[in-house]
C-alpha cells in the first residue's frame, strides 16, 4: 500500500516535470542558462504556468520549487503576483532605473511583455526610476506588490510615499524638487 502511493507520487511528480519541461522549452533558453539569480526564470516560468491553466498546488507545486530550488510558499508567491498581474488591467510598473538596468531590466520587461501578450490586449506599463529595491533588483510592481528579480522573491511595498498619494517618479518626469 506504501509502496503504491509511492508509486502514485512518483509518477505524478515525472508527469508534473514533463509538462514543465514543455513550457519551459517555450521560453528562452538563456532564462535558464543564465546564474539563476538574474534572468527572472521563476517569474517568467510561474507566469506561463498560470497562464496554461495549471494550477500552483500538489505535485505540480513541489515539482516547480523543486526545478526552481525555491521553497513552495515562494512559489505560491509568485502565483499570487502573477495571477493579479493577469486577473486585472492595472498598468504594470517596470524600474528603469540604474541598478535594474544593470541587472538587464530591458530584457526580463521584453519577456514579461511577450508573455503578457499572449493572453490579451496590451497592456499598460509605466516605466520609473527606481522602486527601493536597486539591492536585488530588477523590479516589476503591480498593485502594492512588486517582483524582485534577484531575491527570486515577491515583496510588499511598504513605503511611506504610498500614503501620501504621491509614487514612483516617471522617466518622462522631468521637474525638480521645488527648493524651499
Ligand atoms: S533602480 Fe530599480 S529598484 Fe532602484
């Protein structure tokens, strides 16, 4: 009986790796070639998944963290954020700024895009200078969470500025501070 439900288990976690197998096959390759702290692999990866249906949860789940090395309630994390980037239309924030463009900000937003693309309209995105998060960027934010590339991590923000109606300074800002 052990036996067969190890047997069970076995052979849904290779099924569940065959399918991932696919759908990383559709991305590029680099992602995965890449260190595997800078290409954005477990956003872009999390993304396709959900966009494919496939719900982030059994052996599906543990079979990500596994290819990802990424604890599962990370993992889920992600889900989330990808989810309520695809659930609603609200404008994506993409950090431009120096640190993030270092880190090939460029190339992980020309992924996301591409993904994006593929299950709707286009989208809206604001490009800004910098999310407080240069350390590990580059940074994606939607709605108060934002996506931190080399953290492999999804994180809440939590600054003060949310309060104060104002936000991120657009790249297209171009006035200054006005001295007292
Ligand atoms: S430069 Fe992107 S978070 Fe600061």
């Amino acid at each position: 009986m052990v036996r067969s439900t190890f047997m069970e288990r076995s052979r849904g976690s290779s099924a569940a790796h065959e399918v991932l197998d696919g759908i990383q096959a559709s991305l590029p390759a680099e992602l995965f070639a890449d260190s595997r702290d800078e290409g954005g692999a477990p956003l872009l990866l999390v993304a396709a998944c959900r966009s494919q249906g496939h719900a982030v949860e059994g052996t599906f789940l543990a079979a990500l963290a596994e290819r990802l090395a990424l604890p599962a309630q990370r993992v889920i994390e992600i889900a989330a954020f990808c989810d309520g980037i695809m659930a609603d239309q609200e404008a994506i924030t993409l950090c431009r700024g120096v640190t993030c463009s270092l880190h090939r900000a460029e190339t992980l937003h020309g992924h996301l895009k591409d993904s994006l693309r593929t299950l709707g309209p286009e989208r809206e995105y604001h490009e800004v200078f910098c999310l407080s998060q240069c350390e590990f960027g580059p940074s994606v934010m939607h709605g108060n969470r934002i996506w931190v590339t080399r953290a492999r991590r999804v994180v809440e923000d939590g600054r003060a500025w949310r309060d104060e109606d104002s936000g991120p300074v657009s790249l297209t800002d171009t006035s200054r501070p006005v001295a007292d």
